[in-house]
C-alpha cells in the first residue's frame, strides 16, 4: 500500500507531496497532469523489474506515447544544465515474501520509507542516446510507534493498522547512500540485524536500482519492498483484450489489459467454491445487474474441451446467452471489476484513468461504488474476504466527483513556478478538501467546495443522456 507520495523534477511534478488512503479520487481539468501521478508511481514500479533506461522508455511519453529519449521524464529536461529527479514513497509491504526460488521469508519491518535521486548523463563517445544515473537510493524503516501519525487516514488501529503495520529492527537502514571520495556508494545492509559487513556498490555505474537485484530471502525486507512496487499497476482495460476467449493452459491472473479474464474467473470459481463454482458466478452476476439496462440471470465460464477454450457467457433474464465478444465495452469494463473484486490474487495498487469512460451517465453511481469497494476496508482485518487492495482513480467528469466521498477527494490544478531568466512554467498542484483528513498536513492549502463547482453543477446547454452511449 502505497501511503505517502514525494516526487519532484518528474514531468511537471515539481515539490508534490500526497498522501493516499485505501481509495482516492484525482479530479481536475485535462491537460493539468493528473496522469502523470500514474506515471509515477508506474516508473518506480518499472524500477523495481528493470533497468533504468528500460523503465524510463516503458513510461508514457509526454505526449502520450513511448518515447526513447530519458530526458522527456524530467522537468524541463531539455533545457540546459543539470537534471535531477527526486522520488520518495512511504508504504506498507507483505508480511510474507516468495522470492524467485519459491523460499518464502518474513520482513522485519513492514512499514517503510524508499527515497531514490535519478540523473542524466548526457551521451559520450559513439552514443546516441544519453542515460539516467543512480544518484543516492535509501530504504529505512518507519516505526510502527510512528505508524498513526504517518497513517492518518481513517482506519482501525486493532483491526486493520496492527495487523499490517510491524517491525523489530533498530533504526539501521536497508539500503543507504554515503559518499565515498566525492563518488556515491550504496549499501545493502544485514536483515534482522544479522552480523556482517554492508555490501556496496558504486552508484555512477549502476545499470539499475539496488532493490531491483535483490531476488533471494537473504534480504527479505528489501525483496518484500521490491515485491510491493511490483504490484503497483496501471489498468487499461481494452475491449478487444477482453472480449478474447482463454486456452485452458493460459495465465489465470487477469493482465492490466484485460487479456485472461475468462481464465481468471474460472480460476477463481473453483478455488473460491470448488464445491460450487456458481455461488462466485453468482456474485458476480448480482453486481453486473446494477447495470441499468442489463438484464442478467446468471452467467459462467464455457469449457469447450475440443478446442480446450474459455469462454464467458451471459445468461439474460429472457433466455438469450451472450458471450463476452458480444457485450459493449462498459459492460466489459464493469466485468472485468467484477472479477477483480472477487479475486483475493488481485492485490496491491491500481491506479485507473477515467473510470467512468463507456459508462452510461445512469450508471456512474453503480461504476463509482464498484471502484471504491474493490480497495481495503482499513475498518477491518485483512484477509480473503478483505484483500489489501488500494485503489486510486483520476477524472474530469462532474458526475463522478459528486459520487465520490470528500476525504477520498483531490483537487488537480496547476500553480505558476519560477524558471530562471524571468520565465515561468505550470506545475500540477493535488489539494484535499478543507475539513477531512489530508487538509492538516497539506503543504500548498486546501481546497473548497467553491473550487470545484464546476464539477458540481451541470451546464443548462449539457445533456444527461448521450445517444449510442454504452451500458
């Protein structure tokens, strides 16, 4: 769970700090730079898998695109001079960690602190392209004494933070960074306490972060922090992804795309209810039938055992069955949300653009409710029925911010920043609503109603229904 966001010279996110509970809603006009709070929090899950210049080319262009060129990632990256970007992330890890040998192991701390300082070196000698430098990458324990004040979001202390939150180790960090004859050094240090002297590596020629070689249970915190931000995923879901039948050998967790979602269901039918995989059919069903419009009687998974494919089939009310290549791409979409609220698998953070793309305007409150009911109830104990699950939307759309709780709420605009040489450049500026919970610590104000009444009122000229406008 990804609790507290610092990020600065990243696209134009400059000086941003943002806390985030178990569901939070980003709102604000296009072209402010929601998405690029996605891009983010996407970059350090690339950095947890893959090298530095491979993670900054799998990240959106600034233009919407993938682009090669290291320096599109950084504020005012093509303007002369030095460019260093800054990124801190305060989260709650598993208690548990697998590492790539199938050896399981146990953190010793679970609430933590990552901060990593990235360059660019320009290209030298035959390179076309120039490359991003590791400049300092630390990871320290928060401790669980401090873990309210860090975690101010509503929740149960007995029920849900004393159940995530541990640890046993002194301050000592994991990962830190000292500087060694004028050249950055970064230091793994011993788990646990464990005796031993820190293994270093210098910084200047590291192809990737530390954390992401870290793949055995002898570090288990660091891999357990690595594990996290692997999960750390941004759903896109196209309907020609799912509306694609499975084999019976493909991969039964559902991809950000959508792409396995038959397997997925029928994975998660039989281990939910191998006595009756109808009772999860079921359940998914009932929630598919919020869908004003929809008329749903059941639906399930089609084995074809001759051609050994999965299929989902909707079963209406009138008698018609359906398969999924059939239905609309918001009913697809609410499908695909279905499936995931049911799947104890799906954990970790998703971060999802637009939501409500697709949805008819009658069915924005059935699509809002099923978004925030996929995150964590932080009232409860974490368990199956419970899945630590955090959720974090953007929109443009006055419908969904009236739908959505207030303290789940941020304000998106931009705000004017010097750039040297009486220039000025826009900045994304994320602020809470005045009187919940993030207005105490927000660092640039709160917001009020009176900002984003445009949100809240419907233009005379608009009209609340769209023709041709999907379920």
């Amino acid at each position: 769970m990804l609790t507290r966001l610092e990020v600065s010279g990243f696209k134009n996110l400059l000086d941003l700090r943002v806390e985030f509970g178990p569901f939070t809603c980003i709102a604000g006009e296009n072209g402010t730079g929601k998405s690029n709070v996605f891009d983010a929090i996407q970059f350090l899950s690339l950095l947890a898998d893959h090298s530095m210049i491979e993670a900054a080319q799998a990240v959106r262009g600034t233009h919407g695109e993938l682009h090669g060129d290291a320096r599109d990632l950084f504020w005012n990256g093509y303007a002369a001079g030095e460019h260093v970007m800054t990124f801190a992330a305060e989260m709650i890890i598993p208690g548990e960690v697998e590492d790539d040998f199938g050896r399981l192991a146990q953190p010793t701390s679970t609430f933590l602190r990552y901060e990593l300082r990235l360059g660019y070196q320009p290209p030298g000698g035959g390179e076309r392209g120039g490359r991003l430098t590791l400049l300092s990458e630390d990871l320290s324990q928060i401790r669980p004494r401090d873990a309210g004040s860090h975690l101010r979001f509503p929740h149960s202390a007995k029920g849900f933070r004393n159940t995530v939150v541990h640890g046993r180790r002194s301050t000592a960090p994991y990962i830190s960074t000292t500087l060694d004859t004028g050249d950055a050094v970064v230091r793994i240090h011993a788990d646990g306490g464990r005796r031993g002297q820190p293994r270093p590596a210098p910084a200047s020629r590291a192809p990737r972060t530390m954390l992401s070689t870290i793949n055995e249970n002898d570090d288990p915190t660091i891999l357990a922090a690595r594990r996290e931000m692997q999960t750390w995923r941004r759903l896109a879901l196209e309907p020609s992804a799912l509306r694609t039948a499975d084999r019976y050998d493909d991969p039964s967790l559902m991809r950000p795309d959508g792409l396995h979602l038959p397997r997925c269901l029928d994975r998660i039918a039989r281990e939910r209810s191998s006595d009756d995989p109808a009772r999860v059919y079921s359940r998914v069903a009932g929630r598919l039938s919020d869908l004003s419009g929809l008329h749903v009687r059941t639906l399930d998974v089609e084995a074809d055992d001759t051609r050994r494919l999965l299929t989902i089939k909707l079963h209406e009310i009138d008698g018609m069955v359906l398969p999924a290549r059939s239905l609309s791409e918001g009913t697809l979409r609410f499908l695909a949300l279905c499936v995931l609220l049911e799947d104890p698998r799906a954990a970790g953070l998703m971060c999802m653009e637009e939501p409500e793309n697709g949805i008819h305007p009658a069915n924005l409150a059935a699509m809002v409710k099923l978004v925030r009911d996929l995150a964590v109830d932080a009232d409860e104990q974490v368990d199956e029925d419970n899945p630590f699950r955090q959720v974090l939307i953007n929109t443009h759309s006055p419908g969904v911010v009236q739908l959505v709780d207030p303290a789940d709420l941020l304000i998106a605009d931009t705000s004017t920043v010097p750039e040297g040489g009486g220039k000025t450049a826009r900045s994304l500026r994320l602020r809470p609503l005045a009187g919940t919970w993030r207005a105490g610590g927000a660092e640039r104000g709160y917001g009020t109603v009176a900002d984003i009444l445009a949100y809240l009122t419907t233009p005379p000229e608009a009209r609340l229904t769209l023709e041709g406008s999907d379920s």
